[in-house]
C-alpha cells in the first residue's frame, strides 16, 4: 500500500486540469484489442477521482474517465474481467492495457482546498488481471494494488508493491518527468563545504555498515525455510528448496546494497539541493560552524531524512517485487499452486 498526505502535490486547479484534458469525463485513453491484452480495475470513493496512464509514447497521460464527480454520472468502462469487484465497489472503471509495456499511472483526487495524487508503475502480463483501490482517510490517500487470479473457483487477491519509477524515456516531456541538470561546477572550497554539510546531516541508521545481517543469518534462512515447508506439506524436491533458498539470500543481499545505492543517491539529491545556494547560506547550514542558523539547519535536514526515507521505502518496494516475481515464477515452475493455495504469485 503506498499513501500520500493531501494538501502536498499539486494545487487543486492543476491536478483537476490535467485529470480533464483530452475526452473529459469519458477519459481519451484507447483500450488495448490484442487477445493477450491485461486487465486493470480502478476503484474509488473519492470524489472528482481520475486514473490517467502514461508510457513511453504518451507521456502527456490518457485519462481512463472521471469517478465521483457531483455534475456527470460516473465513467462506465468495463472490459469484462473475470474476478468481479469486490463488495461494495459503486464507483469503478475498467480497461485493457498492452502487455509488456512499462506503464505510469498516476491517481488524482480533487476537492475543496485538497488535491492528492499517488503514482505507481506498472508492466502488466498478458491475460493478467489488475486492481488499483485509491481512497482517502485520515492520514491522507491511500493507494492499494492487487493482481486478482481464480482458485477452485474463488477470487484471490495478491497484494503487489506500489512501486513509481517514473518513466526515463519521458525525461524532460513535461513537468511530471523533468530533466535532470548537470550540477554547476563548485570551487573547490564550496565543494567541501557542501560535503560536510551532507556528511553532517547522515545519521547511523543510513548507514550501510551498520545495517549488515546478524552473524546468525543462515539460522534465520533455515527457520524460514522450514516454516514454509510445514506450512505447505507437499513434497517438492530438493532444487526447488535449493532455490528457494537462494532467493531469499539473494533478497537479503540486495537489501544491503539497496541501502548503499540508497544513501548515495541522497548524497547525489543533497548537493544538486546545494549548489545553486549562496555560500554565505551553505554556511549557516553547518551545524558546527559559528555562523550556523541551528533552526534552519535543523529544518532542512529534516526535509532530507524525509527524501531518504521515501527513497529507502522506494527501494524496498522495488526490491520485494523482483523478490515476489522470482518466487512466483519457481512456483510456476514446480506447479506450487495447483497444490497449495498461498503460492507466490506474481
């Protein structure tokens, strides 16, 4: 589940701009006509909700029609998807997407004086089917993903990361994908400044050597293993627990390395946030130096602890769904779930 406070993206008029361009309330995204085409449900009670879909060649975004809006009726799309929606759902659209393709979507929800927008990415497989619950509660919107699959004759619905990556291909097309400037080069007085700036704002738990796996790591690995096999209680081979298990290490150790990338990536941010500043100011950004404003210094790095949490939980997310899609697939591969109804689906 990914959430987002309101009142902290766009105002209200931009989002709601964006969310009518093209065909207005019906939306101007075209449904995919192949055979193979993935499905996608979106959910709403949100008012003047909207769903629009970007991609490699559209990175303005296609609306899927609006939901919830006081002076039209509710977008009526539908693409007749296996697994009904769930009780309750008033409000929904459904389309057809192209497999394979590395889809943007990007919910909105505009009301009086609040706008809230939640972003996830997307590369749907053929067949696949989809749903996407966007709502609101007291800590802000809330933006929940599921794959929906049939087991003797039941819906499943498997939880999938909420994960943005935004879309490269789209750098620089508009304000939703902006180019990345070359940081203007700093004298080699600023340049240290502005690294014991950064070094200063680090606290241990960004800190990768500190965060290594306990000594006991491969105790936890076999309980772990061990669980699942009790729980399962089928007979499967020795190289499918082989790999299982090697896909938990390697989970673990990409979680390691996702805090190395992590962290540098927030060194990279903190000095494009930097450079363009006044020396005088970078000075008072130093805890330690007597002209430091303590509040202010205070204040931004607090800012920056929130990028880098945001950034780490990004690359959990990122992490867990190549997880979950190796899983799936040695499932696949030994036909797990034709035996055992809580098999890693992808």
């Amino acid at each position: 589940m990914s959430q987002f406070s309101q009142c902290r993206v766009l105002g209200t008029a931009s989002v709601f701009a964006l969310s009518l361009s093209g065909c207005m309330f019906n939306g101007n995204y075209p449904d995919a006509t192949g055979d193979d085409a993935a499905k996608l449900r979106f959910i709403s009670s949100n008012e003047n909700t909207v769903m629009a879909l970007f991609d490699a060649e559209h990175c303005d975004g296609r609306s899927t029609g609006m939901l919830n809006n006081i002076f039209s009726a509710n977008a009526n799309r539908r693409a007749d998807m296996r697994v009904a929606p769930p009780a309750g759902a008033k409000a929904y659209v459904e389309v057809r997407l192209q497999p394979g393709v590395d889809y943007s979507a990007q919910a909105n929800t505009t009301g009086t004086g609040y706008a809230c927008t939640l972003r996830f990415n997307l590369v749907p497989q053929k067949h696949g089917e989809y749903e996407v619950s966007f709502d609101s509660s007291r800590r802000g919107c809330e933006l929940t993903l599921n794959v929906l699959t049939e087991q003797n004759g039941k819906a499943l619905r498997s939880p999938l990361p909420v994960v943005e990556r935004g879309l490269p291909s789209c750098a620089g097309a508009n304000r939703l994908f902006p180019n990345i400037e070359p940081i203007a080069p700093q004298s080699p007085e600023r340049s240290a400044l502005i690294e014991r700036i950064i070094d200063a704002s680090i606290i241990d738990k960004m800190k990768p050597e500190l965060n290594r796996p306990p000594q006991s790591l491969q105790t936890s690995i076999d309980n772990t293993v061990q669980t699942r096999k009790t729980r399962m209680g089928i007979d499967l081979p020795a190289a499918y627990w082989s790999e299982y298990r090697r896909n938990i290490e390697r989970f673990l150790a990409d979680a390691q390395q996702a805090k190395v990338d992590v962290l540098q990536g927030y060194k990279e941010y903190y000095r494009r946030q930097l450079a363009p500043m006044d020396t005088a100011d970078l000075e008072r950004l130093l805890p330690d130096n007597p002209k430091a404003d303590r509040s202010v210094s205070a204040s931004n790095n607090s800012n920056m602890l929130e990028f880098y949490n945001r950034s780490e939980q990004q690359a959990l997310r990122e992490n867990y769904s190549a997880h979950q899609a190796r899983m799936a697939d040695l499932d696949r591969r030994f036909d797990v779930c034709e035996r055992f109804a809580g098999c890693w689906r992808n």
